[in-house]
C-alpha cells in the first residue's frame, strides 16, 4: 500500500527504492522466501548447525519479518511476469509465449488497427476495426485491453470471418461470458467486448487458426467537446500503466468476474486489478500495434483551422464541403492519444446547436449552448490556491518537465490577495508550507526553488495528497481552488472518488491531465465531482496556452445556480439534472428524452451576485442524428455515480438493476453489459491445442519503462514495502547485536 508521509518542511523526502516480496510463510521458510522473491537465491542455515548468537538473531529477523507481514509492509510484487524466449525465436516486436510443459513456444497474435470517424457537428460516429493475425501453429485465443474515450457510448460489435459478417448481441455481462466460454469450448469462433471502465475496454477473440486473419469492428458514437472557441475530438490509443494500490488479494478470496490476464495481482483497493493492466512492451523491441485513421469531417459551418497538435495529418477540403482527413504516415504505433482541432472562421463559432431524433414514440434531443463571456468588471476576487503536482515514475521525461513549467505559470499569476500552496507526491506526500501563506515574493521564491527541484521517481500514491490538498476549513468570502496536476495513472479510482465528495466542501477542483496518454476518465470525473473543469496539455508548447485559457476561467467569476425553465404543462427527462458551474469559454451541453420536445427552453443563472438568463428557441435542428445512444450513455453515467455513493445493498442492487435495463434497451456496453458475436460453425476439433495470448500494448510515448517496472518503480508499492521491511530487519538485527555485545 506503501508508505505516504507528509513532511511539511517543503522538503521532498527521498522516494526509497521500490521492491517486492512473494508470500512470507511462518518458520524457517520465511527468511529463504523473502531471498527468493527479491531475486536472490540464499541456502537458509541449519538452526541445529549455527552458533547461538547467530540463532537469536535469526530468530529476530523471523519475528521482524511476522511483524512487518502483519502489518501489511510486505506483499507480493505486481511485475510483468518474465518470459522465457529463446534467443534465436525472439523477433523485434513480437511477443511469445510457452504453448505447453515440452518448453515449446507460440507467437502470440499480431494486431493492426483501422480508425474510421464521421464527425456531423456535434456528433461523431466511429468505426474501430481490429485485425487479429495468428502467425503460430497452434490455434489462438487472443486478449486486447485497450482504450476508447471515456464519453463514447459503444452499441455495435460485429465479426468479420472472411466475407462473413456476425453481428454482436449486447447480454448481462455474465451471461455474455458464459456464451463465450461455451463457444470457445466448443471450438467456434467468437468474440467479447468489456467494459473495465468508461474508457477501458477488452477485446477477446477465440479460435483463430494458424495463419488466419480475423477482425473484431466496434462501432460507438460520442459528442465533440466546444471549448474557448475551438471543437475538439479525442482518440486514445493505450492503456497507460496504473498504479495498482491496497493489499494483496488471496487466490481464495478473489472474485472469479475479475479474473484477468494483466500483470498486476487483485487488491483491497483493486479487485479487478488483473483487467486493466495489460502487458507492455519494453520500447527496445521497437513499436507494435499499428493504427491507421481516416475521418470525415461535416463541421456544418465555415472552418478556419483544421489541425492536430500530437500527429502529422493531411488535410483535404472536397468539393461537397466534408472535410477529409488522414494521418501524414499511413500508420503509427499506438502509443498516444490523437486529437483533432478545427475552429470556425471568425464570426461564424455557434451561439446554440440543437438535434432532435424521434425513435419510436420517443423524443431524444441535444441541446449546446454558449453563453456569453462576460468579464467580471468587479474587483478581482482574493483566492486560496492550493498546487498539487504528481512527481511519480510515470510522470519521469516529458511529462514533469510539462508539469513543472505549468506549476511556474500558476505561481506567476498569483497576486498579493492570494494565499497558496504547493503539494508533491509520488509514493510519499509533502507540502511546501503547512497551510496557505500570502504569495508575497518571498514565498513565491520558496514555491519556484521547490517546483523546480521536483524529480520524478517512485509509485503514484494519490490519496494522501488528495486528503492534504481538501484538508482544513475555508472561508466563506474566499474562493478556494485546488489544481491537480497528474497524468492520473491509478486503479483505484471509486476510492478518490469517494474522498472529493466527502471533503471538496465550498473548494472547486480542477484537474490537469499530463503527457500522451492521461487516464483522462479518472480527470474528467475527479473535476466533475469538484465542479471544476478538467484540462489536457499533451506536450510542452501547449503548457503556456492551456495553462493560460485555465487561468482566464479561475480568475473570472463562474455562471452558477443554473437551471431550466420550460413550458407550461410540460413534461421531460434532462441529463445533467444538477447543472454544473460554468467557466469563461465553456459551453452548456443538455440531453433530453420525452414523448413531445418543448419548442423553448429558459436558462437561469448567475454571474457572481447578478442575475442573468437566455431563451433558446428549439426549432428546426439537425434531424438525422442518432442521439438514443447518446442519452443512453449519459443515463448509466448518472446511475454510476448515484450507486457508487448508494449507501446499502438494497440501493446498489436496484441501481445495477438499473442500469442493466437502460444498456439492454440501448444496446450499450456498461460495466454490467457486454456484446458477444459467436460463428455457427465449429472449426477446431476438442482436441486441437488452444493457446490463450495476453497482447502486448505499447509504453505511452515519452514514458520511461524503466520508471514505471523497473528500480524505483511506479506501477506499484510492493518494491518500496519491501526495501523498507528489510531496512527495519538490519536495523533490529543490528541493535540487537550491539545489545549482545554490551552485554558480554
């Protein structure tokens, strides 16, 4: 779980190296265990055969040893299980795995991926064919755990068997498991999609024979985010590496459902660990998992900019006014998110958008609205400040050189009315002062030395830092915010969660999402229970851009205490209920579902103690998006959240319930509902050998591997629990013989 301490001298402690034990048996055992785990080979001396001193102070490690294991300082490590490869079989970026007990090895399946996107305004509807290659000879079980956008609803699954198209069936996610191990037994192909969270997913593909081609093609759609003038659109391409916190899960006690094929072992914290941990590919073996993409863009208004700030694109404008673009390379490696950036032509940005899709007897509608940016002509509002920058493994190259610049920014726009803070953590937590001070020039001095003297190093413990930043009362007149700075690599997310609710208080929280591939579910929903706003900076030439437009927000007063008027008489389901504080530049997105759409809409709000609203006129609009899915999607996120905080087991059932019942009626992937296709045909005699292949991913660009898996490591706490066990052995078992000498 690791050790985090607070030093509240603005001293940042050296992170000890990260280590790792297996299970420590009681007796004799334990002291040749812990050799063995730690990766020394140790023959344990004959208690009979050893001098007495000797004996005692065996006997000291032991109970040391029972000590630290029963308060939880030792426990397993989470590594990436190392493969045994034969020098001449190993090839660059392939990975291979033992096909039985005759040390025989299988190359695992190869994977290629083809991105197709139709944006329409709003709405963008996207295609993501994966193509299994089985380069073995034995038969194969693929595995992929990937990532799509955490506000993609996923309706659609199909299996694509030479000219053969089989459409995927959305079941309760136990059911949809059983069809597949049924299908996979008997020798049928099939396939699997889960959700392990909003923006995890996994892909299982069974019966691929030796030699063939097989493509799983998942289809979801999402809405296109309008910020500070500009649409943007995001495509995550890996699962980054989470650090993995709480105690080791017995085999005994794990939960079946959870079972994974990861590198990370079940938790307190984590249960379903083994799921989102994918196994990754060290950089040197070069880059796997090619992605190609194409994209249609319809932006339904003039556009000045179309552009993308992480990859080389080409851009066409076609004659029928789409604009059409691709990646400059005909593929990349997935190793960092893709975003897509178009403005429109001055005077042409939209004031409101609306679409409307009747389904049956239901009305569905999407409603944007951009409120004015009026500017504050009060005097500036005195703030409390509180900076947390996450200073781990994984935020090693790139990634704290963004941070650290984008700390410096924040500490420059402070002014004498302000009172701030600064927090680091990694697997240890320590603030510069002990509460806020005035940002006179003194402490603003102290606040840069500190900042850039931060190294990144050592595990992602973010739960104490979290408690220290929401610790201690605030005053009413000031307004207080916490900027947290991460890339949000962590797998225990319900956990945070669950501290901002209870602690946020009058304080916003506002969430920035560092390096090429930031767990950006667990940003945008730690900033949404905030009532802040979430921020991406994917490399360093945006920090001075994104961190000044985030800065323009705090420092003006916020649209708050919305709320919807309607007609009389009329009846409606709105998604969000509770209308979140809007922030300069940033748009009011509303999801509807009725039988009858109202033809107006009133919106209420205020800017600091003045009043102000708009009337929108909901006429005409866009006709033929396919907004169900949509309203879906934001239906279960808002049942999620009601039944992590669901105080009893009664309310967490009907709330899974549900849930269950919108995904079904949607056809939506959930954390309880799964799309599973499976081929009539048997294709693989019982007795043929099936091989299951766990894929590798790649590291996400600008990420040290060595940080993250290696000495200090970052994925998890078990390394650092054991160096400092066996600290605290030596030093018991020195004083202990000092106390013998002393005594002779």
């Amino acid at each position: 779980m690791g050790f985090p301490t607070t030093n509240r001298r603005g001293q940042e402690e050296d992170p000890a190296r990260d280590g790792g034990a297996g299970p420590v048996k009681k007796g004799t055992r334990m002291k040749k265990n812990l050799a063995i785990a730690s990766g020394a080979h140790t023959r344990v001396a004959n208690p009979a055969r050893t001098p007495t001193k000797r004996n005692v102070t065996t006997g000291l490690h032991q109970c040391a040893q029972a000590m630290l294991l029963s308060l939880g300082l030792l426990a397993p490590v989470f590594a990436v299980p190392p493969i045994d490869v034969r020098p001449q079989d190993a090839t660059q970026g392939s990975l291979w795995l033992r096909e039985d007990s005759a040390a025989r090895y299988a190359p695992a399946p190869t994977l290629d991926t083809d991105v197709s996107m139709d944006i329409t305004g709003m709405l963008a509807r996207v295609h993501v064919r994966q193509r299994f290659t089985n380069p073995g000879q034995s038969w194969a079980e693929g595995i992929y755990v990937f990532p799509l956008p955490e506000l993609s609803a996923v309706d659609h699954m199909r299996l694509h068997i030479g000219e053969r198209v089989i459409e995927g069936q959305i079941k309760e996610r136990a059911a949809a498991k059983r069809t597949y191990e049924r299908a996979k037994q008997a020798g049928k192909k099939t396939s699997l999609v889960e959700q392990e969270r909003p923006n995890i997913f996994t892909t299982s593909l069974a019966n691929i024979a030796p030699g063939e081609s097989i493509t799983v093609e998942i289809e979801y759609q999402q809405t296109v985010r309008y910020l500070d003038g500009a649409f943007r659109l995001r495509f995550p391409m890996v699962v980054g590496p989470r650090y993995i916190p709480g105690m080791p899960v017995g085999a005994a006690e794990q939960v079946p459902a959870f079972a994974g094929t990861g590198w990370a072992q079940a938790t307190t914290e984590v249960p379903d660990a083994a799921r989102i941990t994918p196994p990754v590919q060290h950089p040197k073996h070069g880059p796997i998992n090619p992605l190609s993409l194409d994209i249609r863009l319809n932006a339904g208004v003039p556009l000045g900019e179309v552009s993308s700030p992480y990859h080389a694109i080409t851009h066409t404008n076609e004659a029928t006014g789409i604009h059409r673009v691709r990646l400059a390379q005909d593929t990349v490696p997935a190793d960092r998110d893709f975003e897509l950036v178009w403005r429109p032509q001055t005077g042409s940005a939209p004031n409101a958008a609306w679409f409307v899709k009747r389904v049956d007897n239901h009305q569905y509608g999407l409603l944007m609205v951009v409120p004015p940016q009026q500017q504050s002509e009060a005097a500036r509002v005195a703030r409390e400040v509180v900076l947390v920058i996450d200073n781990s493994g994984s935020m090693h190259g790139d990634s704290i050189a963004q941070a650290r610049d984008a700390l410096l920014l924040a500490l420059e726009r402070l002014t004498d009315a302000d009172r701030f803070n600064v927090i680091r953590f990694n697997h240890t937590t320590n603030s510069l002062f002990t509460h806020p001070r005035p940002a006179n020039a003194h402490n603003l001095a102290l606040a840069k030395h500190f900042v850039n003297n931060l190294r990144a190093r050592g595990g992602t413990v973010m739960l104490p830092a979290l408690q220290l930043a929401l610790t201690g009362q605030t005053e009413q007149r000031t307004t207080s915010q916490v900027i947290f700075l991460t890339d949000g690599s962590v797998g225990n997310e319900k956990q945070l969660f669950r501290v901002i609710r209870k602690q946020l208080g009058n304080r916003r929280l506002f969430t920035i999402g560092i390096g090429s591939a930031p767990n950006s579910y667990f940003m945008r929903k730690a900033a949404e229970y905030g009532r802040g706003t979430f921020t991406y900076i994917g490399k360093t030439s945006e920090v001075m851009e994104k961190m000044a437009g985030l800065f323009r927000k705090l420092e003006q007063l916020a649209l708050t205490d919305l709320r919807i008027e309607l007609p009389p008489d009329m009846q409606l389901e709105m998604l969000p209920r509770q209308i979140p504080d809007l922030y300069l530049g940033e748009p009011l997105l509303l999801a509807f579902h009725s039988q009858q759409l109202p033809p107006w809409i009133t919106l209420h709000g205020r800017f600091g103690n003045q009043p102000w609203q708009t009337q929108v006129m909901l006429e005409g609009g866009g006709r033929d998006a396919a907004l169900a899915p949509e309203w879906g999607r934001r239906k279960i996120a808002q049942l999620m959240t009601k039944l992590h905080a669901a105080q009893t087991v009664t309310a967490r059932q009907a709330l899974r319930s549900e849930v269950i019942n919108t995904a079904l009626s949607h056809h939506l992937v959930s954390q309880y509902t799964s799309l599973v296709a499976v081929d009539v045909t048997r294709v693989r005699e019982r007795n043929a050998l099936l091989t299951r292949h766990a894929l590798q991913t790649n590291l996400p660009k600008g990420w040290s591997y060595e940080h993250v898996f290696g000495v200090p490591q970052t994925a998890t706490p078990a390394q650092l629990q054991l160096l400092l066990g066996m600290a605290l052995l030596l030093l018991a078992a020195g004083t202990h013989y000092r106390w013998r000498r002393t005594r002779c």
